[in-house]
C-alpha cells in the first residue's frame, strides 16, 4: 500500500518545515478539564503515550494524551488531541473551521485527515496492480476522491474541482468560502535550528580469520543535524585504526563521512540505522615477513551499515553503542562501537 497522494503535492511545504513530532518548543498544553499549563513541551509520533512538559521551573511532567486536548505552540503551530482505532494520538491542525478540519499526523510517511461532525477520515491514493493482456500495470486508486466528494456532498459546484485541484488546502479554503478559525501558513523565515554533536568513540574491529589479533581504532568528529525536530544527520569524523594480521599490521588515519537516520527518536533515547560511505586518508603498512613499512594513499567509497542505539543522562550530553559491518554476518556482534557524545544546541 502506498499512501501518496497526487492531490497533496504541492503540500510539500508543510512535511518539510512543521513535523508531527515536537521537540523542546515553547508553548502551553490545555488539558481536557480547561487548565493551562506553559512550559517547553515534548512529543514524538512513535511514543504517542507521552507528551512531556517541562515547566518555567524545570519541574518536569510526563502527561498521558487522555488528559490533553489541545497543544498550542509559539511558533503558531497548533496540535488536537484524537481517537483513532482505540488509540488516541496527536494531529497537527492545519485548518479549522466549524465545517471540517484538515490534519495531519507525522508517521514515516506523512498522513493526512479531514475531521468532519467528530469523525475522522484518512484521505488516501493506494497503488494497486492490474494485469492485462499478461502484463502487470500499477495505477493509483484515487480512493481518496471519493471520501472528498461524500464529505463535501453539499457543494456540487465543487465537484470538478474535487477531481482536478492539486492543492488540497485551496479545496478545503474552496469549501468554507475562507470562512476558517485556524489556518497555517509556515513562516519561511521559521528556523529549522539545525545544530551540531561533537562525539568520540571506540570501535572494535573483527574479520574471521584475517585479523588474527586484538584490532580496535578511536574517531573523533562532529555530527551534523539539519533540524532540530529532524531524524536525519551527517558525521564527519577523523578516525585512527590498528589492525592485526597475520602477515601485516596496518595503522590507517582517515577523513570519513557518514549518514544517519534515526528511526526511533524520544526525548531520552534514539535508535538510529547510520552508514559509512566515504573515506580518505593514508595507510601505515608493515610486513612482518620482511620487515618492511609502505605507505599507502588513497580515497574509498563503500557503503558500511550500522545499527545503533543512545542514551541521552542529559539533555545534551549522550551515550552510544553502535554494531557495525552489518553485511559481514561473521563479525556480529564482534565489530562494535562505544561513544559518548555532547549536543551543541539551546
């Protein structure tokens, strides 16, 4: 099933600059008894249990989403509080009005909803394959135009508009003649605070035989997040290795970058998928049979998967255990890495 929706693709603004997901922003909670409470909130699609409030005292208090209604953000983005399938998760509030509401929930795939008299529907466009004449074809169900046409049942003069329109809030506008509570436009000025790690590690390293002794290497380097709320980063990092073998022992220093995606992200924990894929650098040889050193330069490109998981004590200071070369089933779990790292960020 794919949910990508023809109709939203001029809506990439919004799945690029206001995520589902909330990391240390100011603003204020109103929970369902109408009590306010302000301070510096935290929410995560993937933990959809636990909103985090962090008062101007720092007293901290986790709330479940059963006792929040609303999440008012000071950068003017607002959240809403619905059940879905026995679950009750977090939306992001695009537009309101007294005749449906348009929202949007953070998933890895972004969806998207309309709320209509307190009943939620997902607005989707499944793929599906069709065989013809022997041959298989992929085409889009458009599902989603029928669910837009019952909700919409009382204005026939948008029904070819329903079909064609590519932007999905000229719609929503189109239908409540502009007559809306709540609109969000993203600031293009709004800062995506991208901030940078400073980390250093120790790594393991493990070839069934051909390291033939205690092989290990220390990096150090900086690790780049493009958003404060992002799950993706780059590392670029300046690393020193001492492998053993039976013939040869190599000291290699190198220049490496490599990519991060963080898979699971709370405010105290991240389980992330990272990769290697470019290192330059210089390599110290030496033959143990004929005692003689080389040196070697050179630059590689190679794709070198890892999984990893941190621990955050503070909020900026963190704990890491990485397992690398996950292609070389034979060295896992021997090829392993231990860090700690220092976020840079306010």
């Amino acid at each position: 099933m794919r949910n990508n929706l023809l109709l939203l693709a001029l809506f990439t603004l919004f799945t690029t600059t206001a995520f589902g997901q909330i990391q240390s922003a100011q603003g204020k909670l109103i929970l369902t008894n109408g009590q306010e409470l302000n301070g510096t909130i935290t929410h995560f699609y993937d933990l959809p249990s636990e909103i985090i409030l962090l008062a101007p005292d720092n007293t901290k208090r986790n709330l479940l989403p059963a006792e929040v209604a609303e999440i008012q953000l000071s950068d003017s983005r607002r959240f809403l509080l619905r059940d879905l399938n026995s679950e009750r998760l977090v939306f992001q509030l695009l537009i309101g009005s007294e005749k449906l509401i348009l929202l949007k929930r953070e998933t890895p795939s972004p969806e998207f909803y309309i709320a209509k008299e307190e009943q939620l529907h997902k607005l989707e466009n499944n793929e599906e394959t069709l065989l013809v004449n022997g041959k298989r074809y992929k085409k889009e169900d458009n599902s989603y135009i029928g669910i837009l046409n019952v909700l919409m049942h009382d204005r026939l003069d948008l029904n070819e508009k329903i079909h064609k329109e590519q932007d999905l809030t000229a719609l929503v506008l189109a239908y409540t003649s502009g007559n809306v509570t709540y609109y969000y436009q993203p600031d293009a000025k709004l800062e995506r605070k991208p901030y940078w790690v400073a980390y250093a590690q120790y790594s393991n390293y493990y070839r069934d035989e051909i390291t033939t002794g205690h092989s290990f290497g220390y990096q150090a380097g900086a690790q780049y997040y493009f958003s404060s709320a992002g799950r993706n980063s780059l590392r670029f990092g300046l690393d020193y290795g001492n492998y053993t073998f039976e013939r040869a022992d190599i000291k290699t220093y190198m220049l490496t970058i490599a990519y991060q995606y963080d898979f699971v992200k709370t405010s105290k924990m991240n389980a992330y998928l990272m990769a290697t894929f470019f290192g330059f650098g210089y390599s110290e040889y030496h033959d143990l049979e004929r005692n003689e050193d080389q040196d070697v330069y050179g630059a590689a490109i190679r794709i070198a998967p890892g999984l990893g998981f941190e621990y955050r004590s503070t909020e900026k200071l963190s704990l890491y255990a990485e397992v690398n070369e996950l292609f070389v089933i034979e060295g896992l779990p021997k090829n392993y890495s231990l860090g700690i790292k220092y976020a840079f960020r306010k």
